[in-house]
C-alpha cells in the first residue's frame, strides 16, 4: 500500500487495491478485480474480455494482495499485462505467478539491529527509531500496555524478539499482544519454546492470520510431495547455508529447491545461498522429528558434510589460501558447523570429530581470537567423552580436556581452576600411555602442565612427538608443536625451537601463525634484554602479519598489548593509548564486542598506572557496563574489582572497599583462587595506606600463599616485594632486604622493571629508617622520575621523600635529588640483587 501511494502520481486512472484473501477460487478473480476499480459488467457473456477491453485504454495501478491461493487464474494476469499495456499490477504472492513480464522483488522481514550495535547503545528508546521492526513492536506492544519503554534493560530481549519472527509483522504483532501478561525475555524464551505461542484470540482477526501455524498449514499443501520432503530435511540447517550443502543434504534437484523458492519457503540471499525463515524452520524441524528415521538420517548428512567442509577449510588455512579457507568458515561457523558439532557429540562419533572437525575448529579460534567461544563446545565433548571408558573415549576426553583448559587459559577464565584439572588430565595421559596417540595435543598439554609446575622433565616425550611428526610429514602441526615447545610461558622460552616454528610456517606460506611466532619472539628479545630495534622490530613484523588477514581477525588487539606495554615502560604514554583507541575502532567495525571489551580492560589497568583517574575511571565503568550486558560472572567480578583498585590508587578508600567486597562473594562462590589472592593484596595496600602495617603483613603473606599455589610468578613477584615494603616500615630491615633481593630478582629477570621499581621502596623505607636520608632521597628521586613507575609506585615514593626531606636543607635534598635522577635501573637493581645474595 505504501509503494502504490507514492507512485499514484504516474498514474492518471488511479491506483486500486484488491484485498484476495477472501477470493476462494480463481474463477472469482475477474469479478473481484472489477469489483475494485467500479466496473460494471454489461452482461454475463465473456466478462473477461469486457474487463480487458476496459483496462486496454486506462492508465492505473491494479493492487492484488495475496494471490497465492488462486495461482490457477495466473494466466489472467499475463492476459491483462498483452492486452493492457498502460496497466501496472503489483502483486503480493507467497509463491511466483511464473507469467512473462513478471519481475520479482523478495520481501524480507522488517530490519532489525545487530547484537553488536545493541551492546553500544546507551539511549534504547532513541536509537531504536531506524529499525521498522522494533517500532511496530513497540507499537503493537502500547496498544495493551500504554507505558512499555525500550530500556538497557529490556532491549536485548526485544531484539531476540524481532530477530526470532525475522522481522515479520504478524509475528511481532502477535508477540507484543503477550506484553501485557509477560516480560520481554519470557516471551522471547516462548517462542523459542513453541511456535504455538504466536496465536491472537482476538475476534475480528481472520482464520488464516489468528496464529503464524495457521499461515504455515494454508502454504504447506501448496507443496508438492517431493518439495515438502525436501523442506524437511533442509530444516536441520541453522542460519544461511549454500547450495552444495542444501542439495547434499536434503538430495534434492536444484529444480526442487527453486520451486521452494519460488513458494516463498527457502530464501534466497545475497552471494547465492539459501536460508529458512526462523518460524518456517521451527514448523518444518516439528514435523521432521515426528519422523524418527527420516530426522536422523538429515542431521548424519548435514554433520557428515559440514565434518567434511570444515576438514577441507583446514587445509586451505595450512596454506597461502589461509584467508580464503577463513572466509569460508565464518560463513558457517556459529550455525551449521556447531550444530554439525554438536550432533556429532551427542552421538560419540570422536574419530569424526577429532580427524575432521577438530584442527580446523581450533586454527579458526586462535585466527580469529575467538577462542573464548570454543569453551564450551570443548566442554560438552569432554563432559560426554568422560563416561566413555574405552581407548577412543579416553583419547578423546584427554584432547578435549587439553584443548578446553588452553583455551581458558588464553582468553584469561580465571576461575577456571586450571591446576587441578591440568593435574588430572595429565595424571591420565601417562597412566594410559595416550602421549604418541594426542600429537600436537599432547606437546600442548606438556607445555600447559609445565607453566604450572605439574611436569618437570617433559623434554624427551615432547622431543619424540616432534619427531614423529616429522616423519609424516604434518608440517602444520609441526610448527604448532615447536611453537608450544619454544614457548612454555611468557617467562621461559626456547628461541631455537620458536624460529624452526617460524620457518615451517613461512614454507607453508601461512599468515597469522608467523605473526603469533614473532610476538612471542618480541616477548623473548624484551626479556633477554636485547636492544630495543629487535624488541620494536618483531612486534612490527607480528602487527604486519596480523593486519594482512583483512578484518577477519582482532589478533592486533592481543600483539598490541605486548607493544603498549613496551611504550609505557619507556615512558611513550601516548604512542601507547593511541594503539589502544586504534584496535578498538578496528574492533567495533568488525563487531567484535568481547575483544572490545577486554581492549577497554586492559587500557583502564595502564590508564590507572599511567594516567589520571578520570581516564582509568571512565574506561573502568565503560567495561564493567560492557560486562554486564556480556554475562560472564567471573569477569563481572574482576571488573568490579578492578573498579575497586581505581579509588584505592587515587586515594578513595572507602569507595575501593565498596566495590572489592562487590566482588569478594563472587570470587569465593566460584572458587577463583587466584582472584582470591589480589583481593587480600588490595586489603593489604588498603591497611598500609592507613599504617596498618601488621594487618597488611598478613594479607600479603595469603597473598603470597595463593599466588603461589597458582604458580602465578609475576604474583609471587609484586607478593615477595610488598612483603619487603611492610617488613621495612615494621622496623626489620634485614627480613625486609632479604624478601626485596628475592622479589627484584624475580622481577629483573623476567623483565617486569615496573614491578622491579614498586618492589624498590622497601630498600627507600630501609634506608630511612637506618638513617640514610640522602641515599633514600636518591632512591626515591630515582623512582618518582622513572616513566616506567606506576601512579601507585610515585605516590608512595612522594610519601617517603616527603618524610626524608624534612630535616634536610633544601640544598642538601636537592643534590639528593639530581644524584636520584642520574641513577640507571640496571646498575641500582643489580647491586641490590648482588647485595642481598
């Protein structure tokens, strides 16, 4: 109606609707059409043609809205269109009238945002207004409950209401009518149950539109026998899919799948592929499941073929064809390969999961850094592998398991309590001999076990694994495998076997495994204290590598983290944050929300290390509403912690206190060990802030015990040299240099020197209290003036200068504090080291 209304002006005769719904035959068509333009028959003989002869000479629109039913009266139309030539007919028909002249325009559901856009909104209702089918259901919605507002709270839950019906208007009309009785989020989870849902009991609504069942069982008997076959089967599909996939699954001709098309039942979208409407799909998935036979043999051939595709991407991802293998999983990847996954799982089929679908799933997470997404398809194979006591189930459960706490590891899910689980997986391995069997798995699993102290002496078996793949020749999983072996943590790595990695992977013509390879070299070169050309050079090379792979990956996001904290220890504080604002454009684009917000993380922990409380506050609260609106509760907690340690370092204590017993009930509900220990840390700064010196000794002290449980080493670090900071301000100065010397060694070699500078203040206080005022004033000089040391570390060093300085002449603090300034870090922590041995 709103496309005729706007083109009335073209025609001179006017425009003319034609409501069809009501025309039970095709042999009422004539009448009904003369009926709507006021033409009078004059006489019963041959009304066809006197309709023509009338038309012949008219210039107007004819409007016919819903003809589907009476496709039989098709060859009416294409009458009017040879014989009227100045007559215009708009037709709205769930299946093609199939005469000559007819052009088609696809109708789609009314437009919707993204999820990712919505986790940006701060204003629902305002910006809201672009998207048709928000507005209709918020209309639909007021007429039974005036005062409905689109607020963060509800506006995701809306959203899956119109991305549930794809936008379609009887379904987001009959939907909101359930606003008066239920809130958005229970009518969302409704109709996801039961496509029954969507019903009126309204009187004056017609038979054929009272329920969305009611308009799916009008079409169904429009198919043939062999389309409704075919439909079914194509219902075990999620999302859009192609046309090889489509006919191998349901064995249909490509004739059959156009004639669905062509009846308004399979969608054709841009780039050639198919999708269902999500309501058809529910329609068609119920009746297919009242066959069991027929239910179980479509998701074989869809799991079977989508195995079969993603071993085939697999392969173009080990070559120079890296990016295009990419693209072609991203297609697939949310929908029909989980759901491929997914049924393969439930049926126990590992050998078909592990040879087909594993690799692939796994290179297409570390490309992507979509690796938090893989957890729990990891964990429902490795809970169902468990219960299955053969050598398949084993070996399964045992790379499930491996695969499951890696990725935990990398996405930082910390109350994920890895060292226990590591413990017993690797327990397993060696009581059933699976090391030869896992390959790459287990070089993984060693490295893992090792970085937490669980494995000591693992070379030999890595070594043997390493071998054997060599001798098959899987060079891909080769490189992997040196990988994982010359990177054991971000503190220990094996340089020869990390550049036998980056040479495989450069035979192999790969992409984004050479950036990985050269990050982790850029780590190496940092922490041997190489010259800073090479440092700057290898996270040049790993950005280089990483941007090549045209948006379809954020791993810019994890090597800048490396390289910004690079700037910021040599004092290039805006060289760093401007990294940060420039990956959290590219990752907006690309609408990766959870890597936006651990951006937004990370920059707030160095906003408040090397910023001003409102920067570090502002990115605080923006992530923490950002986390709230993701759901994940162990980063929820972090988050307001970390919220915490913002009016902690900027003198706000009671605030501080506030949001870290926030987050204490979390920590302890999920048992996150680790957590637990940076929450007695912060109660520990919180008491040596206020004197408390006592108290905060015996924070740190269960500061350090958790830490080191968790083998946390740049914990054990920052926890050995708050120790030494409060032992100092008790009066046990030699107790106190003995912590300090262990702690700046630990944090000299594994070249933390931020965490180095902050551990230097228990030798100030030592000093000052042992009557060294000017060596103390030095040292503090030293630190307030280095541009590696935190807001934390120059506040506190202001504290003791201040009390140093008093009894001193200004001339006598000021030479103090030029020598402070001359001092160089190596030579200051090396001779506090050598000392303390």
């Amino acid at each position: 109606i709103q496309a005729a209304s706007e083109v009335g002006d073209a025609f001179p005769d006017g425009v003319y609707f034609t409501a069809l719904a009501s025309v039970r035959s095709g042999d009422l068509l004539i009448p009904a059409v003369a009926k709507a333009i006021n033409f009078t028959f004059y006489g019963d003989e041959n009304r066809h043609q006197q309709l023509l002869d009338y038309l012949r000479e008219r210039k107007l629109l004819l409007v016919l809205d819903n003809f589907e039913h009476l496709l039989e009266a098709s060859g009416r139309v294409g009458e009017i269109i040879a014989n009227a030539p100045d007559v215009k007919l708009l037709v709205t028909s769930r299946i093609r009238l199939n005469v000559q002249g007819e052009q088609l325009y696809p109708v789609g559901g009314m437009r919707t945002p993204e999820a990712a856009e919505i986790a940006m909104w701060d204003d629902p209702e305002e910006q809201a207004k672009p998207y048709s089918a928000v507005q209709l259901f918020l209309e639909s919605t007021r007429r039974v409950q005036s005062n409905f507002t689109l607020t963060r709270e509800n506006v995701n839950s809306v959203i899956k209401i119109c991305q549930l019906v794809q936008g379609m208007p009887l379904g987001l009309e009959l939907a909101a009518a359930w606003v008066e009785l239920l809130p958005p989020s229970e009518i969302a989870a409704e109709i996801t149950r039961s496509l029954d849902f969507l019903e009126t009991n309204q009187v004056d609504v017609p038979d054929r539109q009272r329920s969305i069942r009611a308009v799916f069982d009008s079409s169904w008997k429009s198919l043939s026998e062999i389309e409704q076959r075919t439909f079914l089967s194509l219902c075990v599909f999620v999302g859009s899919f192609s046309r090889k996939s489509a006919q191998q699954v349901s064995q249909a001709s490509l004739r059959t799948l156009l004639g669905l098309a062509n009846k308004s039942w399979l969608q054709q979208t841009v780039g050639g592929r198919f999708q269902l409407h999500e309501l058809m799909r529910q329609y068609g998935e119920e009746l297919l499941k009242t066959d069991e036979s027929a239910w179980r043999e479509a998701k074989d051939r869809h799991a079977e073929y989508f195995a079969g595709f993603v071993s085939e991407q697999s392969l173009r991802m080990r070559s120079p064809e890296q990016i295009a293998g990419l693209k072609s999983l991203a297609e697939e990847f949310d929908g029909n390969i989980k759901i491929a996954w997914d049924w393969l799982v439930s049926e126990q089929r590992w050998n078909e999961i592990i040879e087909s679908m594993l690799l692939g799933v796994f290179q297409y997470g570390e490309i992507r850094w979509q690796i938090y997404e893989l957890i729990p398809w990891l964990r429902a194979a490795r809970v169902i592998s468990a219960h299955e006591n053969t050598s398949e189930g084993r070996l399964a459960f045992a790379i499930f398991s491996t695969l499951e706490v890696y990725c935990e590891e990398s996405a930082q899910i910390l109350d994920a309590d890895p060292v226990s689980r590591l413990g017993s997986i690797w327990e397993m391995v060696n009581q059933h001999g699976l090391a030869e069997e896992m390959g790459m798995w287990y070089v993984m699993l060693a490295s893992l076990a090792r970085n937490r102290n669980i494995a000591i002496d693992v070379t030999a078996q890595i070594e043997a694994n390493i071998t054997h793949l060599r001798e098959q020749n899987l060079q891909w999983q080769l490189g992997i495998s040196l990988f994982f072996y010359g990177w054991m943590s971000d503190y220990e790595q094996n340089e020869a076997s990390l550049l036998e990695a980056a040479k495989v992977f450069a035979d192999l013509g790969v992409i984004c495994e050479r950036g990985i390879v050269a990050e982790i070299l850029g780590k190496f070169s940092y922490h041997q204290r190489r010259p800073l050309a090479e440092v700057t050079g290898y996270y040049s090379l790993a950005r280089q590598f990483y941007q090549k792979l045209e948006g379809y990956s954020s791993r810019t996001g994890i090597n800048l983290l490396g390289l910004a904290d690079f700037y910021f220890r040599q004092g290039k504080y805006e060289q760093g944050f401007a990294l940060f604002k420039d990956e959290q454009r590219e990752l907006e684009r690309m609408g990766q929300i959870r890597r936006l917000e651990a951006t937004l993380h990370w920059e707030g922990l160095f906003a408040y290390r090397y910023s001003s409380y409102e920067h570090a506050l502002r990115l605080r609260q923006h992530s923490l509403g950002m986390i709230r609106k993701l759901g994940s509760q162990s980063d929820l907690a972090w988050r307001l912690f970390e919220l915490g340690e913002v009016h902690r370092i900027f003198g706000e204590p009671e605030k501080a206190l506030d949001f870290y017993n926030q987050a204490l009930p979390m920590f302890q509900k999920m048992n996150m060990s680790l957590a637990l220990g940076f929450d007695q840390r912060a109660r520990g700064d919180l008491a040596l802030d206020e004197k408390r010196y006592s108290d905060a000794l015996v924070h740190y002290h269960k500061f350090d015990a958790y830490v080191r449980e968790d083998n946390h080493l740049w914990g054990m670090a920052q926890s050995q040299g708050r120790i030494a900071l409060t032992l100092a301000y008790l009066g046990e100065p030699e107790q106190a240099r003995k912590e300090m010397g262990s702690a700046l060694a630990r944090a000299y070699e594994y070249r933390e020197d931020d965490l180095a500078l902050q551990t230097l203040l228990a030798e100030a206080v030592c000093r000052l209290q042992g009557k060294n005022i000017e060596a103390a004033i030095e040292l503090v000089s030293f630190l307030q003036d280095h541009p590696g040391s935190w807001n934390e570390t120059k506040q506190q060093a202001n504290g003791i200068f201040k009390i140093a300085a008093h009894n001193l002449t200004p001339e006598t603090v000021l030479a103090a504090v030029e020598r402070g300034k001359g001092l160089e870090f190596d030579s200051v922590v090396k001779e506090l080291i050598r000392e303390e041995k």
